[in-house]
C-alpha cells in the first residue's frame, strides 16, 4: 500500500467535493491510501502577488506533511506549482532560516523531505494497474485540457512536456475512449485571468470549448480548470458554450472505465445519463 498527505486546495475542498470524491474512490483501487492532512491551510498562491510571506504559508503546509512522513498528492495546478516553487525557493540557506523561525514558534520545521505530486504525475506512474482495472471501453469522443501550471516551470515539474503535454491523453486513451485533437488544447483555460478580468477569463473559456465541441466530454485534473470550464459556463452566453458537452475530471472518467458506479464518483444524473445516451 502506498500512502500519501492529500493536499485538495481550498477551490476542491470548498465547491468540488466530486473531485475529491472521485480521486479518493479511484485510488483504492491502486491500493493507494490517502491521509488527510490536520490544519493545512491555503497553499499561498494569494498571497504571492503582493507579500514574500506565501513562502511561509507553503512551508507550513510542507512541514504538516513532512510531520506526518508523507509526501503529497495535489489536485489543483495552482497548489502544486505554488508548493514545488516554495520547496525549490527554500533550498536557500537563508530563506530556509528565516522561514523556519517563524514556523519554530508553532512547533514546526522544514526540512524539504515532503515531495510533491499532482494526479496526473501519480496516475502516469500507475498506467499499467490502471489498464488492468479498466473493464470497459468508453464509446465517447473526449478533449483533453491540461493542468499547465502542475507542469510549469519544467525545471520543477519534469514529468510532462510544459508546452504540448501527452500524459493525460495517454491516461485517457486506457479508457478506450477517442481522444480528440482542437486548436485549443494548450491554451489556457481562462480561470487565472478571470482573476484580473472576468470579462476576458470567460472569453478564454468560450473559445476553448468552442474549439472542443466535436467532443461529447471535455476532462479536466484542475479545480480551477473545473470551476471555469464547468461552472462558469451558464455565464459564457453562446450555444458553444452552454452546450451539452459533459465536463468530467480525470479520475471520474478513470472511474467510470473501471465499472464504479457514478454516485461513487461524483458523477451527477444528468451527466451519467447524457454519457450513456452519447456512448449508446
């Protein structure tokens, strides 16, 4: 059995408790057990555009895993870019100091033993157990978006190629289902610039699932991915967008390949049967 601390983010704690859901339900059958991880906090990654102090935050967290003597598995893009460039930026001598003394009036240190791993990484090191848990073939068509920022910068994150990654379509294609080229594939899904501009990250949006529509399911491994892509979509206001297109996380889809029911996976009704009309 592998273990390991589950760092979900506050955007998948919060508002996607499917994907939270799924992840857990999919892992068993890896014989991977996931630890939650006592008074984890925000990752940091709002605090970085205006104070130094998110590396503090990030140690924090990679000091709880550490105490626990887990590494850790992300679902969010932002969280594990956030906690790698915190880990990577606290090999410094003296920002390791610094920040250890203030997680010393808490009982804590960093030592930098904690790695950290989002979905994807840990399922691409898992492909052949999930070929062998796959008990049907999915007869959809599915378009792939990326984490990109579980992937960036690649002196950090090298387990997929940061600008045309393939390790979800290769997870994907296990389930037997047709993954499908767009123009948009790479491009990003409007969530970090909805931050600045709401106008202009729905706009983003838009056009990758305008790009996508050939598809019948659009997969995400990113709350913030879902989050824009699936719940902001009433808001796009085109035919394109508000279509019927199904948008699933990865492990749901993993999940639904491996014959686990869709109220065990978080897959609503209306998701499971619009599925089961597309694949019929």
């Amino acid at each position: 059995m592998q273990r390991m601390a589950l760092f979900p983010g506050c955007l998948v704690l919060q508002r996607m408790p499917q994907y939270e859901k799924a992840t857990k339900r999919v892992l068993t059958e890896l014989d991977v057990h996931l630890e939650n991880i006592p008074h984890a906090a925000c990752c940091g990654a709002p605090l970085e555009s205006f104070t130094d102090r998110w590396l503090h935050l990030a140690a924090y967290n990679l000091a709880l895993a550490e105490r626990l003597g887990r590494d850790i598995l992300t679902l969010c893009g932002n969280c594990t870019n956030t906690l790698l460039r915190a880990k990577a930026a606290l090999d410094e001598p003296s920002l390791r100091s610094e920040v250890n003394e203030t997680l010393d009036e808490i009982g804590l240190r960093f030592e930098g033993r904690t790695t950290v791993k989002h979905l994807v990484e840990l399922f691409t090191g898992h492909v052949e157990d999930l070929r062998e848990k796959v008990t049907g073939e999915l007869s959809v068509r599915v378009a792939v978006t990326h984490p990109c920022q579980a992937l960036r910068p690649h002196e950090i994150s090298s387990f997929d190629d940061p600008l045309e990654p393939r390790a979800m379509r290769r997870i994907v294609e296990l389930t037997g289902a047709e993954v499908v080229d767009y123009d948009a594939e790479f491009d990003c899904c409007g969530s970090t610039l909805y931050l600045a501009d709401e106008g202009l990250g729905l706009e983003a949006g838009r056009r990758k699932l305008a790009s996508a529509a050939q598809a019948d399911v659009l997969v995400d491994a990113c709350g913030n991915c879902q989050l824009l892509l699936e719940r902001f979509r009433p808001g796009m206001g085109t035919s394109a967008a508000t279509g019927r297109m199904v948008v699933l996380t990865l492990p749901q889809v993993l999940g639904l390949a491996m014959g686990i029911d869709p109220g065990e996976l978080g897959v609503g009704p209306a998701s499971a049967r619009e599925l089961s009309r597309r694949s019929s």
